[in-house]
C-alpha cells in the first residue's frame, strides 16, 4: 500500500528556477524522508524530517512539515540540469519500527 | 557506512526459470530487511519484510511461495522468484535497517533488474 501521494506528477522548469513538490500522506507519522532516484538507478537519501520539526535545510533543498495538514513540500532552490530525476516521499509510521512506505513521486525535468 | 549492496545487478532469465537476487549490509548488522519492487515509471511497493531468523510478512497480493525470502544472517537475505514470468520482471530494491539505536534508518541497495523472457 502507499502512505504518501505527491503532486504534481511531473514537473517541468527551467534551470535557474525553483521546484517545488508537495506529498501528502494518510496516517499518523514518525518522520518523513524525500528521495531522489536517477532513471534505472537507486534511491539517493535526501533529507528526513521528524514529526516534530516543522522544517529543515540541506543545501538548496528546503523541507517542510505540516502534521495538522499531514502534508510536507520538497521545495529545490536554482535547479540545475542535474537535478532532473524522479523525487519520492517515504514516510515511517509513528510507531517507529515500520518500514517506508513511498509516494507515487514526481517526475521533475530541469531544461538548460 | 551503511552501505547495502545487491547482486546481480541486472538479470535476464527465461520464463519458468527461478531467479535469487542476494542483498547485504557490509558494515552494519541489520536486525531488518524489507523488499521492494518497482515497475517503470512507478514507485518503490514493498513485498515484504523480513527479520533475521524468522518467517517473513509479505504485503497483501504478494504470493510467499513465489517470492521466498530467506533472512539467513544480520547481513544477508535472498529474494528468490520462482517460476519466473515477464510480468515479474521488474526493478527490485533490497532495503536493510541498522540495528539499535532506535533510529529506525533504512538503508538502500542499488537494485536488481529483472528481465524475464
């Protein structure tokens, strides 16, 4: 089953600009992680936000969490070509010991 | 640290024939590992989970007998798909959590892609 649903589906932009992607989840949640994944390649830990935290930073990546929402947005700040990938929200139970359950994830392409 | 690694990383088979994909934590005991499969252009579903010693929890509409699971080692557990058809062929990503600390990390395999005839 899936926890999370993200939108858009796909997101198209050009370099320079922004990103952002929204994930919206079902249950009650221990914390919420984004991925990356490369066509045809493995997931790339991005960043994890615990319940508890409302938003954090890692480079250009910005991260927020709504729990009143159960929402949370992956916000990519002067998105380069590199960047285009499929991005993925994973979210952990509030329980703890269970495993990620993944969004439908977004397709984001960056035009140079 | 923390790395899982998974082998093969690509596999073509012909349909009928069982396939093993092996995952392992190199530098870390993993009291957990789950299983996920992912077809294009989709996301990651998990199949199951399994703990090191004992029987593993498949997801509803994953068939045990099809995807066995063995979790022989804190470092190692198998996938094999039995009876292979080319609807099973697919990306499958092996997932191990570190044990203790109550961190509850997972951490991901490169994947294996399957390809069946």
């Amino acid at each position: 089953s899936q926890q999370g649903e993200e939108d858009p589906q796909a997101l198209s932009i050009q370099e320079g600009e922004n990103a952002t992607m929204n994930c919206s989840y079902k249950t009650s949640i221990n914390n919420l992680q984004w991925y990356r994944q490369n066509s045809g390649r493995g997931l790339v830990h991005l960043i994890l936000i615990r319940s508890n935290e409302r938003e954090k930073h890692s480079g250009r990546l910005r991260v927020t969490l709504d729990t009143s929402k159960k929402s949370s947005s992956l916000l990519i700040t002067a998105s380069r070509a590199a960047d285009t990938a499929s991005y993925f929200c994973a979210t952990v139970l509030h329980s703890g010991n269970t495993p990620l359950v993944f969004g439908k994830g977004t397709r984001l392409s960056v035009i140079a | 640290g923390a790395v899982v690694s998974q082998h093969p990383s690509r596999v073509i088979c012909k349909s009928g024939t069982s396939v093993k994909i092996e995952c392992r934590s190199l530098d870390f005991q993993a009291t957990t590992m789950f299983w996920y499969r992912q077809f294009p252009k989709q996301s990651l579903m998990l199949m199951a989970t399994s703990n090191e010693g004992s029987k593993a929890t498949y997801e509803q509409g994953v068939e045990k007998d099809k995807f066995l699971i063995n979790h022989a080692s804190l470092t190692l557990s198998t996938l094999t798909v039995t009876s292979a058809h080319p609807e099973d062929s697919s990306f499958y990503i092996c997932s191990a959590r570190l044990r203790g600390g109550g961190r509850y990390e997972q951490y991901f395999g490169p994947g294996t892609r399957l390809t069946v005839t």
